[in-house]
C-alpha cells in the first residue's frame, strides 16, 4: 500500500519537443509495485501546451482542476474542465493546452507501466 | 476520444455485502475502447464505507473530494483526503470509510478493464 499527497511527489519540468510550460509528477508507477498502470499528473502553466503527437498507448486522463482545450486529430478544440474524464485511444493524435489567463491546468494522466 | 464530465456518469448505488451508503460511476472502461485499464469513481456518504476485502487485483485511487479513512490488512486507519493517490496492491485487505459528517468522499479507483 502507498499512500501519498499529489504536493508531496517530486515536480519535473517536461523537457519534450513541442511542450511548453508543462510539468510532471508521478504519484504511481511500477516502482511502487503497480502492477498494471502508471499515474502521471501533468500541469501545464497559463500559455503552456503538451505536445501534439500520437503513441501506440492510451491516455487516461482525469482534469483535477483549471481549464483547457483537448487538440483533437483533426486539430479541433474541445473545451475541458475540472471533473472531466477523457479517454485518448492509441494512436490517436492529440495536446493539452491550457486555455486560462490566470489558473494552471493539473490533470492525471494513467498510462500502462511499460510506457511511464 | 472520449471526454466525459463526471457529473454526467449514471450512478449507481453499490448493492455488496459489506457496503454502505456507496455509489458507483464509470467514467472509463473496456466498453469506450479502453485497451487496459478502468476508472470507476465512488462516493461514499457520510457514514458509509467500502466492504473490507481484498482481491487478485489492484486499486488505483485519487482522492477527488472529501476525507476518509483507509483500513490497511492491520485495520489500521490511515486518513486519507483530496489530493491523495493511494496504490492497493492485489491480495491486500483494505475498506475506505467517510469520517466527515457532512461532505461525501469521491474517489477515483482504478483496476485493469477484466474487473470492470
């Protein structure tokens, strides 16, 4: 069993072509014994975005708070928020941006072990 | 893609031997496409709880909202509240329980998509 508070996990500045502003922790991940999946959290910064790539794995994101926009395949903007859950397929294109002028983006993202 | 606000996920109230006062949404699973993992969300009322069990697989939480207390396999009670990520390894006992009197804890609980 593990158990820890989100502002007590290391912070690592993202350094990945075609991130901005963005920063990393990871709460979960197999070198607690997560057998299956990892737990990312990203926050992105007013101004900041995530790459716009694809991978062969799924993101499974949870927004813990702040706004933003999901970058879809076809470069469309969907709004998202606090509370929202999204599932990115693999393969699948995608990037987060933060829309706000003042609040940063924090959400999870979970990934299968192998990949975090 | 899917993107989903937890506020628009049916809930259901949990009907398991040993449960009380607890809901169950899924936000993500195995029928949206997810290739791994699921991510249920559970509130538990105050006074509720979780049974105290344990199974062959692994509990990935994220504490959303609320406080609590999780038993460990020594029925010790460890606080938890929002913020929190907390790994169940599989094969470990453990029960969440609200200790507030008036909000209800939400929490995210992961498993791999075959247990949900």
């Amino acid at each position: 069993m593990k158990i820890i508070s989100l502002d007590q996990v290391e912070k690592f500045k993202v350094d990945m072509a075609g991130a901005e502003k963005t920063w990393k922790q990871i709460p979960l991940s197999q070198k607690d014994g997560a057998p299956v999946y990892s737990y990312r959290v990203f926050t992105v910064e007013p101004g900041g975005f995530t790459p716009y790539h694809h991978h062969p794995y799924e993101h499974m994101n949870y927004i813990i708070s702040g706004e933003g926009a999901l970058v879809d395949k076809n470069k469309k903007e969907i709004a998202v928020k606090q509370g929202d859950f999204v599932l990115v397929l693999p393969d699948e294109m995608h990037q987060y941006k933060n829309t706000s002028e003042k609040e940063p983006l924090v959400f999870i993202c979970g990934v299968p072990k192998a990949f975090e």
